[in-house]
C-alpha cells in the first residue's frame, strides 16, 4: 500500500470529540459499576450465577495463583539473601518475605494473574453475547443483564480474589522458606517465627483490604469492554485485549494510591 | 403434527385506538445515517402485519423499538398502552416479559441447553415450580415440533432448528405481541416452510398480533392466502376469490418513510412504480 493510501484511511479526530468520548466512556463506566453494586440490594439475586462464577474465577485461577505465589516469594528470598547476608542479617529474609508478599506482591501479582485470566474472559464473552445479540435477546425476555451478569462475576471476584491472595501469600511465604532452608541453610522454624512474628495488623488490613478493591476493579472493567463491544469478533478481540490492559494498569496505579491513603489512615506500623 | 398447547394467551391491553402497537410520526439516526423518518402506523389486535423493505431501511429497528431496547430521536411508541418512549429501562422489563421476539441469528444463549434457552423466560419467575417448567418447556418444543432436543446445546442445531427453538423461546408465555425479524431468512425452502406454518398457527390459533420481518415476499403471501386449521392441523389454503378472511396486513418502508400499509389486495392492486417492481 502506497503512503497516501495508508494516510487517506486514518481517520482524524478533533481533540474536542476525542475528550468527550472518553468522558462518555468514563460516565458509562462508573454506572455500570454503580449499578453492579446497587443490584446486590435488589431482588432477584442471581445465587446459582454468583456459586458458578466463583468455581469458574477463584477455583479456576488457583493453580496459577499458587503457582505465581510460591515463586515470587522463593524468587524474593534469592534476590535478597546476598543483600542481607552482607550486612550479616539473613536471618531477618523471613520479615522481609513476610512483609513484602502480605502488604504489595501478594495482592498486586495475585491480582494481575486474575486481570489476565479474568478480565479477558469476562470481555469476550460479554462481547460475544453482545454481538450476537444474545444481551438484547436477555432484555427482550424481561431480564436485566447487569443484574444476571455482572453483579454476580463482580461479587465473585471480589470474594474469591481475597482468598486467592490469602492463599498467595501463604505459598509466597512458603516458596521463600523453601529457598531459605534448603538453599541458605536458614532454620525453618527461625524462618517461620520470624515471619510471622514481623506481621501486624496494618500490614494485614492493607494487604486484605487491596484484593476487594482490585476484585471490584477487574471484573467491572472485564464487563464494562464486554458489554460496549462493537463490530463482530474484531470488536470481540479490541475489548478483550483493553479489558486486560485497563484492569492491569488500574491495579498497579490504584494500588500506590491505596497503600498511601491507608498509611495515612491507620498508620504505617 | 403435535398438540396443541393448552394454555390460552389473556386478551391484549389496546390502548384509546384499540391497537397494541403505535407509532407515531418516528424517526431514529444512527450517527448521519437517517434509518426512520417519520414512520406511523398501527398494529390492531390479532394482526399480523409484515414489513418490507431493503436492507437497512429499519424494519430491525423497528423491532427494537417496539421492545424500548433503543429509544427513537423523535415521535412517540406505544405497545399494549404503555408508552413506551417514556418508561425507564426497570419498567420495560416488565412490558416485555408480554411481547416475544425471534431475533435474526435466533439469539439464542449458547452456554444453556435447549431446555434452558426455552424455559429462561418461566426461571425467571420464581414462583413458578420445576414440574410446571418442564411441562410448559416440553409443551413450547413440541408446538416447533423440537421436543427431542431438549438437552442439546444450541451450537448442535442446525439452523432451522435454531429458528424453532427461538420461536418456542418466544410463545412460551403465550405473549400478546410476537415480533418475528427475518424468521425464514437463509433457510432452504422447506424449512422456511414449516416457520411460516407455525406462525400462522400462532396467528389463526391463539390470535396473537405480530410484527413480521422479511425480506421474502413470498412468505408473506403465504401466510395471506392460507389459514390454519385446527381439525387437521396444518396450514391450507383459502378458497380462490376470498379476501380479509385472515388478519395479514403489508407495511413497506423506503429511505426511511412508509410508502404502502395495506392489505395483500391492495398491494397486488398497487399503482405505485416502486411497490410494483418491488412486488414483481
């Protein structure tokens, strides 16, 4: 294709129109986020959708979870034992373990595997439903589809993203006690101890309160791309690649403003 | 052929007109594109009418509109005597739990079984028990004539069945409204055959009112000049001669206006160039 032919098919778009567009995105994005929640209060209350989506979201998303965090925290405690072996601190690898899978690397990289599986599934198959007019055929027949869809994968994930990095953190501790034992010739039960013992409650309030804000996060953006899909499979595709891409940025960038605001609410230790 | 469903719809709310369905003086634009500019007509009970036109004149739209899933730019709607150009997203809900639709692609959900995709309507409404589901679902599939399907998904139809399906879907809750868009479109001649059969049993059997979609005109005379009879049940045709004896009326759209609403005498007497070519 000759350069005025690619040129003659981009289409130009006035910086006015382009800023209203993303404010009209923004808008329909927090109603339909509003609405996922103001629907928990309103009858029916789709239970059998909500147990579904929970298997298919927090059972489904275990072995990658698991996974991620057992290496995360093995990786950790590599990266770090030349560090504080230095200074003659390794004993203190299981704090520094402890502290960074709990409050940041648990939630954050817990949350990003869940995005990645998740927003996406949620994107196309809400666009497909789209496309094929499957969500007017669902309106048609008197159903409300963010009361049938969207709420239920919204409490799911938000549920089952907070046990997910429970059981993240655990494996994280573990792959860090794994490596410190039988790499570093720690003691395993100085490492677990000390592990433990480093925890407080603002370092559990910040890491459990972050896994219900990036819950609500992924699977309202997930639905959000699904549901405005456009233009057939291609429009299928666009949401779910944006879908993976917002809900990973939003949660990194989310997460610094959340560990701020609770530091400056309950205190950093 | 199978029985018969039992249950008889309730009688149609009409409003001051008498008409289940009214438009009036409508228009809708997609971004520049001028899809209805001023159309009114209206659905009188019992009636079936047919909209023609080609592609992208709204006869969809239409459809869609009836049902409020988008809201026209300007003029007003009516269905059952609601108005539903005023009604707010929860209320359509229920105006629309008493019309049915056939979408084009059928629309049905493809992670339910057949027996889901038919009884979604009826599980919806929690009062009413599974015994009872399971009887009015089977009762639904054997009108299309589909009862053996019931526990296949609908990626295993062929499309045919998927169009029955859709229309079992559709007459479950026996509606007081059917919308049919392009029931018969891609389908080989003895399938379209057999919709058409079931929708005028549906017209001539439970007098339900309906807006028909599509594009062959030759289903619609069909249906104008047959009725159903219940003793043998199958569709026959009328006596030679015989006219207004089933409530089929024509609506054809061009660039968004309405050119013809009439019966299929009037139209096969039309002196309209367009209606003419478009006739022939």
């Amino acid at each position: 294709m000759a350069t005025g032919d690619f040129l003659s098919h981009i289409e130009l778009v006035s910086p006015l129109d382009f800023a209203k567009a993303k404010i009209r995105s923004l808008q329909e994005y927090s109603l339909l986020a509003g609405q996922s929640l103001a629907n928990l209060f309103r009858t029916p209350r789709y239970v059998a959708d909500i147990m579904q989506q929970a298997d298919l979201i927090g059972v489904g998303s275990l072995p990658i979870v698991l996974l991620t965090g057992f290496f995360t925290g093995a990786v950790l405690a590599v990266n770090t034992a030349a560090s504080l072996g230095r200074f003659g601190a390794l004993s203190l690898i299981g704090q520094l373990v402890s502290i960074s899978m709990v409050r940041e690397l648990g939630p954050v990289l817990t949350g990003l595997m869940v995005a990645g599986r998740n927003a996406s599934g949620m994107a196309s198959e809400l666009g497909s439903m789209i496309v094929t007019e499957q969500i007017d055929a669902m309106r048609a027949l008197g159903t409300d589809p963010i009361k049938k869809l969207v709420t239920p994968r919204v409490v799911s994930t938000i549920v089952m993203l907070f046990f997910l990095v429970i059981l993240s953190d655990f494996l994280g501790l573990f792959g860090g006690s794994v490596v410190s034992t039988a790499m570093l010739g720690l003691d395993w039960h100085q490492y677990w101890s000390s592990a433990w013992q480093t925890l407080v409650y603002q370092d559990l309030i910040t890491g459990l309160s972050k896994p219900v804000i990036f819950g609500f996060l992924i699977a309202t953006v997930g639905c959000y791309y699904g549901m405005s899909a456009k233009g057939g499979t291609q429009g299928v595709g666009k949401a779910t690649t944006e879908a993976v891409v917002a809900s990973s940025i939003l949660i990194i960038s989310v997460d610094f403003f959340v560990t701020r605001l609770l530091m400056l609410l309950i205190g950093y230790r | 052929m199978p029985t018969l469903p039992i249950e008889t719809p309730s009688p149609p709310n009409v409003d001051a007109t008498g008409a289940v369905v009214v438009f009036q003086d409508v228009a809708i634009a997609f971004e520049d594109n001028v899809v209805l500019d001023g159309v009114s007509f209206h659905l009188a009970p019992g009636e079936t009418k047919a909209l023609f036109g080609v592609a992208g004149t709204g006869k969809s739209t239409i459809l869609k509109l009836v049902l409020g899933l988008i809201k026209p730019d300007s003029g007003e709607i009516y269905a059952l005597g609601e108005k539903v150009t005023q009604m707010k997203e929860e209320d359509l809900f229920e105006l629309r739990r008493r019309i049915g639709i056939v979408f084009q692609e059928s629309a049905l959900f493809d992670s339910l079984t057949v027996r889901e995709n038919v009884a979604f309507r009826l599980m919806e409404e929690s009062k009413i028990g599974e015994d009872e589901i399971e009887r009015r679902v089977r009762e639904a599939l054997s009108f299309v004539e589909l009862e053996h399907t019931l526990d296949l998904f609908p990626s295993e139809l062929s499309g045919g069945m998927r169009r029955r399906v859709a229309i079992a879907r559709a007459i479950i809750t026996q509606p007081e409204v059917l919308l049919y868009d392009s029931p018969t479109g891609g389908l080989d001649p003895v399938t379209s055959n057999t919709i058409i059969e079931l929708i005028v049993k549906q017209r001539d059997v439970y007098k339900t009112s309906s807006l028909l979609v599509t594009q062959r005109l030759q289903d619609a005379f069909t249906m104008a000049t047959h009725c159903f009879e219940r003793q043998s049940n199958r569709m026959v045709p009328l006596p030679p001669g015989t006219r207004g004896e089933v409530p089929m009326t024509f609506l054809i759209l061009r660039e968004g206006k309405v050119i013809f609403d009439g019966d299929a005498h009037e139209l096969a007497h039309s002196r309209d160039e367009y209606i003419r070519e478009f006739v022939s």
